[in-house]
C-alpha cells in the first residue's frame, strides 16, 4: 500500500494574489525601464518654438535652395572632411558652426574646430564606426543662414 503524506497542492487565494501582482509586477518594471531609456537618450527638441519656427520655414528654405550649396561629408584617418561646393566650386562662408553626434543620442557630441584647407573645411575627430549626424549651421558672405542635418556613414 502506499501512504499518503495528506499534503495536497492547494491553490488559495493568497497564492493567485501573489502571482497576479507578481506578474503585473514585472509588466510594469519592464515598461518603466523601456520608457525611462526612451526620454533619457531621445536629444528631444529640435527648436525651442516649433509654431514660431514655421513661420519663416518657405521664406529660409528658399533663401537656403537659393544659394545652391551641396555639403557632403567624409572621414578618413581621423579627419573629418566637409565639402561645401555651389556652381562654382567650393564655397568659402562667413561663419561655420557644427556639431557632430551618434544619430541616436546627444552623449557623444562634438565639436570640431574647422579650417579650411584645399577647398574644404577639415577637423581632426575621433569617432567610430557608424551612423553619424553632423548638425551644420553656416552664414555665406551675404548673411544667408544655411541650415543642414548631413548623414555620415563610417564603416
């Protein structure tokens, strides 16, 4: 014969409280963790005012298509290399400010003290391979701001 020791698996209500809260527990730190990585790497605004921005945005972009400008973006050797060329060849500006940074967050930003040399604007940076933004704001002779996000691709 076999004996029984009379403990059976009983399932109380206690029990069921437990793993209910326990479950929604876990649903719920994995939420806040997701969300919390979200904001916290996300740059978030692009400008402080986004109405006051699109009041000008036809006006400055055809001032900016109007000057004819094409910036493309290389590195090599630790050199970052900005072309910026129009009809004429490449274009020398009145101001030239850059920031360059990770596509996915703002922790890693630079930035690179530019020279032209040899019709580009070149500067020395230590980055990785990647996707890469480079944030560029530069004033031609005749005062027209000119404003880019240009893609950088480092393999």
């Amino acid at each position: 014969m076999t004996q029984n020791s009379g403990r059976k698996f009983q399932m109380t209500g206690r029990k069921v409280l437990i793993i209910a809260v326990s479950s929604f527990g876990v649903i719920l730190a994995a939420n806040l963790t997701l969300a919390y990585n979200a904001v916290s790497t996300f740059p978030g605004l692009e400008v402080d005012n986004s109405f006051v921005a699109s009041q000008n945005f036809n006006q400055e972009l055809a001032e900016q298509l109007a000057l004819g400008w094409e910036v493309k973006a290389t590195h090599e050797d630790g050199m970052l290399k900005l072309a910026i060329t129009d009809a004429d060849g490449p274009v020398r500006v009145a101001h030239l400010d850059a920031v360059l940074g990770a596509a996915t967050h703002v922790r890693a930003d630079q930035v690179p003290e530019f020279r032209f040399v040899d019709g580009a604007y070149r500067a020395p940076v230590d980055i990785g391979e990647g996707n890469w933004n480079i944030r560029l704001h530069a004033v031609a002779a005749d005062g027209t701001e000119f404003r880019q996000r240009v893609v950088l691709h480092i393999r």
